[in-house]
C-alpha cells in the first residue's frame, strides 16, 4: 500500500468517524425530542382517560338512578291495580317500559366506557414503559458517552503531561550541563590568575614536596647552630 493510499484511507477514516459522530448525536437529539413529544401525547392520553372515567361514573349513577325509578314506579303501578285503576297501571307501566329503555340504553354507553377505560389504562400503562425503557437506555448512552469523554481527555492531558515531563527533563539536564561548563570555565580563569602571580609555582613546590614551611624544630635547631 503506497503512502498516499494510507493517507488517503487515514483521511478518509476520519471523516467517517466524524461523520458517524454528528449522525449518532443527532440521533440522541431526535430520541430526546421523541421522548417528549411521548411524553406530551401520555399526559393527553391519561386526560383523556380521566374523562372517560367521569363519563363512565355518570352512566352508571344514571343507571342506578334509572333502576331505582324503575322499582319506584312498580310500587306506583302495583298502588293502582290494589286500588282497580287499570289504565293509571298501564301508563304507570309504559313509563317503566321508557325508564327501562333509557336504561338499556344507559348500560351500553357504561359498557363501552368500561371497556375504552380498561384499554386505555393498559395502553397508557404500556406505554409509560416503554418511555421509560427507552430513556434509561438514552440516558445509558449518554453518560457511557460522557465517561469515555472523560477518559479521553484524562488520557490524552496524561500523553500531553508525559511530554512535558521529557521536554522539562531536558531542560533539566541542558541547565546541568551548562553550569558544569561554566564551572570548568571558572576554574581554569582561577588557575590562569595563579600562574600569572606565582602563586601557582609555590602551591606546585609545595605539593611535590620539595619546599614547605619552616616547623619550630626546625627553628631551634638553626638557633643551636649558630651557637656552637
């Protein structure tokens, strides 16, 4: 594989990656906005709910209202027929028949409420789920996404800290070996000045041991030979 060709397929890997990287982003911001917008329809779906059930308690209160009419209005025909009136009985009994009407009428209404109501609670129920499923994946997503984030950037000021310790180490040793040779220049200048007073030239005698300083025995026994 030549060189260009490496770095054409490097190049081109990192535009992919980038690319995947706005698309899975977008995609987050897309699962956000549908989470809500869920979220938005559950809370219309559980109004809706809740005025189905109001309707379903006023059809079953008209119910029991009707059926109590109903057993109200069989005493009234049954007060009739103990008394002999027969056509007050049969009008009392046609308004039970009309009562008992409204009634059936009344019971198809509660039992499709019942049954709107059961539906929807197990819709709504299943789907809260579901919401909830999907955002704890999303949020999942995110904070794994957050953690490697973190990791990156820990490893990559860990690299950039590394290279720094070698640059500063460097420097380290430069500045040593600096002052080491202006330590050897120091020296030589010292040396350079002791040659040109003579100095150096008694520190060297001294040193080779062929002249050094006068002891007291020395002294004394000078002192005696000038007396004898």
């Amino acid at each position: 594989m030549s060189v260009w060709t490496r770095l054409f397929s490097a190049v081109k890997g990192g535009v992919n990656e980038a690319a995947e990287a706005v698309a899975d982003s977008q995609a987050l911001r897309i699962l956000d906005q549908e989470i809500r917008e869920s979220e938005i329809e559950l809370r219309r779906s559980e109004e809706s709910l809740t005025t189905i059930i109001a309707k379903q308690k006023l059809a079953k209160r008209k119910m029991d209202d009707f059926d109590a009419s109903v057993v109200e209005h069989e005493s009234y025909a049954s007060q009739a027929l103990e008394k002999g009136d027969e056509n007050l009985a049969l009008e009392i009994a046609e308004k039970i028949a009309d009562l008992e009407s409204q009634r059936e009428t009344e019971k198809e209404f509660l039992n499709q409420f019942e049954s709107s109501s059961i539906n929807l609670r197990k819709s709504i129920k299943d789907a809260k789920i579901s919401l909830r499923r999907m955002q704890q994946q999303v949020d999942t997503v995110k904070a794994t996404a957050s953690v490697q984030k973190a990791q990156t950037a820990v490893s990559s000021r860990h690299l950039g800290a590394n290279s720094k310790m070698k640059t500063a180490a460097e420097s380290l040793e430069r500045i040593k070996s600096k002052q080491q040779e202006r330590q050897a220049e120091l020296e030589a200048a010292n040396e350079l000045a002791a040659d040109e007073t003579g100095d150096d030239l008694g520190a060297k005698l001294k040193a080779a041991g062929i002249v050094g300083s006068t002891s007291k025995e020395d002294i004394l026994a000078r002192i005696r030979a000038k007396k004898g």
